[in-house]
C-alpha cells in the first residue's frame, strides 16, 4: 500500500515530505475502525441485556394488548431519558435498553472526536480545522434543537 | 402478535434494513420504516424515531471494516461532512417555510434524474478532469478489490462541485427528516468520480454523523420507544456487519442497480407524500 501510495505522489508532482501521509492516515483509520467497533460491541451488549432481562422480568411478555401498551405512541414522557435513569437505577429493561441506544448513539461523536485528535497528532492543520469545524456544527445543530 | 413475535419480527426486519442499508450507503429507513407501519402496526412518528437510530446503526456497524479495510475514504468524508451538517442545519430551519408537497416532489424528481444517470454511467469508469483542491486536501486513495486481490488506485474530481451537491443533500435531509444518503452517494459517483464502493462505505461513514444530532434530539424528547428502537438497532448493526463483509465480494455493477432501485423506490414514496 505504501508503495502504491508513493507512486502516486509521484505522479502527482506532489512534494515527498517527510511524514508520508498515506501511511499516517492508515493509522488513523485503524483507530477509528477500533473506536467504532468498541461502540458497537458495547451498545449491542448492553441492548441485548435489556431485551433479554425484559423477557425474564415480564415486562416485555403478555398478549396482544400487553403489546399495544409496550408500542403506545402516548409514551414519549416515559421514555425520556430522566425516567430511563429511573428504570435503570432499579435495573429495568427500559432503562438498559435506553443506556444501549445511548451508547450507540455517542459512537460516532467519539468517532469525529478521534479523527480530531488523529488530525492534531498527525500535524495535519487542514482536516484539524476541517473536523473542528464539524464538531462545532453538530454543537450548534443540537443548541438549536434542530433535526439534521 | 405478541411482544415475544414482535421483537423477533422487528430483529429480522432491520437485519434485512441494515444489510441493504450497509451495502448501498444508506441507514436503512427505506426498509424499517415500512416495516414496522405496515407489518407491526408500529406508529408512523415511533418508526421514524427508530429509523434514526437505524441510521446510526447502520453507519455504525458497517464502518468498523469499512474503515479498517479502507474501503471508506476518511478524508472525503471529513471534507464533505462540514457541507451536509451545514445544510441539514439549514434545512431544518426552513422546514416551516417551504410547502412539503412541493419539497416531495422536487426532491423525487431529483432522484429519479440522477436514478437515469447513474444507471447511464454504469460502464464509464472514466476518470474526471484533474482537480488542484483534491490534489491539496490529499483525498485521492486506493481501495481492495477482495474478487481480484488486486489494490484499486482512484482519483477524486470536482470536489468543490461535490462539497457544494453535499449542502444540499444536508438541505434535503434537514427538511425530510432522513438519513440523505440517496443523495450523498450520487453527489461523490456523478460529481467526485468516486468508486461506487467508495462511495457508498463513504456514504456509510458519514450518515453517523448527520443522524447524530437528530437522534440525539429524538432520545431527549423521549420519542424513542427503546422497546421499538433496541430490537431494531440489533437487527441493524447485525446486518450491517453482513453486508460491510459481503461488500468486497460484490461486483460493482449489482452494487449501481441496486442503489437505482433503492433511489426510484425513495423516489416512489416522496412522490406518495405530494
């Protein structure tokens, strides 16, 4: 790969400097894909916990009303995050399965937050401002509450 | 149908929405959405609240060997990433303004114009003109072909054309409440010259982060019903593992048609909303 890579800059007439940054950004990669992969694992743990702790506790099994009431669209106030805390703390499976989803949620903010730091590492100022850039936006979209 | 055949139904349902999703660059809503209305009798506004989360997912559980095997290119994503949260800011402010009918039916026809070219240029591997911004942002790669074994050498063109496409697929999924990658993928085949893989893991990688602060909103209002959303993500991240592994292996012209048939059917269902 870093010979292909090389070659290209090559071709390119691009200056050779001493930091290749084919190979930098391989690593960055690597660590990124490790970062997502540790997200994933956790948050589908943590999900499966939840549904399986649903089953055994009832709070998930009944019929076909026990369903309706589970998927009642009127629910929303139950399932804001201070009651998930509420049904976590005494280990319901509501509030695991909401920790789960909140972990899977968090993976790619910490994804953009690694490139970050990769970018900073690798003394790479363009994509350093690219991705502060884009961390700021994401701020600024969940300040104003708007969907994007 | 009880909750035990629910969770089941909904675990199969997103496996399928997140292999589909993983494969042609998108969070699988497409899939998930219809899904849970029409066959689980879930609520329209639930449903999309866990198509969010399906989109992160997606991303997700795809972009663990999309990034590892490189088949996701970083720095074109990282590039585009500033465009399409800036235009899915702006979209969602102006989702008041606008008349939704006439928003479906622009976007709708958008997409089935750029579904006709890119079905044309299925066997136009020609590269575009040579760009000194691409040059300087370093976006040029290489991806894995796993079917030869052979490393594919690609270089990126009109990335300001594509940085400018990408404002505005952030716009369409501002204003529509999607994850937008029907409109990222053709922005980096028509516009960038991208693989089409690349293009689609590409897609994968940034779908996380757009869908980010829009599920993140969804989970503090409370609109996401973990009872709906946790069997979903599961079936998702699971099939999007599947696919990001089955990717490699597939040919590039299957890839094109099944993302046209993606498109005209995201097409079919804006125009259903007019």
């Amino acid at each position: 790969m870093s010979a292909d890579r090389s070659l290209e800059a090559a071709d390119d007439g691009a200056p050779s400097d001493s930091s290749d940054p084919g190979d930098a950004s391989g690593g960055l990669e690597v660590v990124i894909s490790k970062v997502l992969r540790l997200g994933v694992v956790a948050s589908l743990t943590v999900m499966t916990i939840g549904v399986v702790v649903g089953f055994v506790d009832g709070s998930l099994s009944g019929d076909r009303g026990a369903l309706d009431r589970l998927i009642d669209p009127n629910l929303a106030a139950s399932h804001r995050l201070d009651a998930a805390w509420e049904s976590l703390r005494s280990g319901g499976a509501v509030g695991i399965m909401t920790l789960g989803l909140c972990l899977l949620v968090a993976t790619p903010l910490v994804r953009v937050v690694a490139s970050l730091v990769g970018f900073a590492r690798m003394g790479d100022r363009i994509y350093l401002v690219l991705t502060s850039a884009v961390v700021a936006l994401l701020a600024l979209s969940c300040a104003l509450g708007v969907t994007g | 149908m009880n909750p035990l055949v629910f969770v089941l139904c909904a675990l199969a349902l997103s496996a399928l929405g997140g292999l589909v999703g993983s494969l042609v660059g998108l969070g699988g809503g497409i899939v998930v959405v219809p899904g849970l209305t029409l066959l689980l009798g879930v609520d329209i506004k639930v449903a999309i609240a866990a198509s969010m989360i399906a989109v992160i997912a997606t991303s997700s559980g795809s972009a663990v060997a999309y990034t590892r095997d490189r088949m996701s290119n970083l720095r074109v994503a990282m590039f585009l990433e500033v465009s399409t949260v800036c235009g899915g800011i702006c979209g969602a402010l102006l989702v008041g303004i606008a008349n939704p009918s006439l928003l479906n039916g622009f976007f709708a026809a958008v997409l089935l114009i750029a579904a006709a070219t890119m079905m044309r240029r299925r066997h136009d591997a020609s590269a575009g003109p040579p760009s000194a911004l691409a040059d300087r942002l370093e976006l040029h790669g290489s991806y894995p072909d796993a079917r030869t074994g052979r490393e594919h050498p690609y270089r990126v063109s009109r990335p300001a054309v594509g940085f400018a496409i990408m404002y505005f697929a952030g716009v369409a999924s501002g204003m529509l409440g999607i994850g937008g990658g029907v409109f990222k993928v053709p922005a980096m085949d028509l516009a960038m010259r991208l693989p089409i893989k690349v293009s689609t893991a590409t897609s994968n990688l940034m779908i996380g982060v757009t869908g980010t602060a829009a599920a993140l909103i969804y989970l503090l209002r409370g609109d996401v019903n973990p009872v709906v959303a946790a069997p979903v993500a599961i079936g998702v991240l699971g099939g999007a593992n599947l696919g990001a592994r089955l990717m490699p292996r597939v040919h590039d012209g299957v890839l094109r048609r099944l993302f046209v048939v993606v498109m005209v059917l995201t097409a079919v269902q804006m125009a259903a909303k007019i």
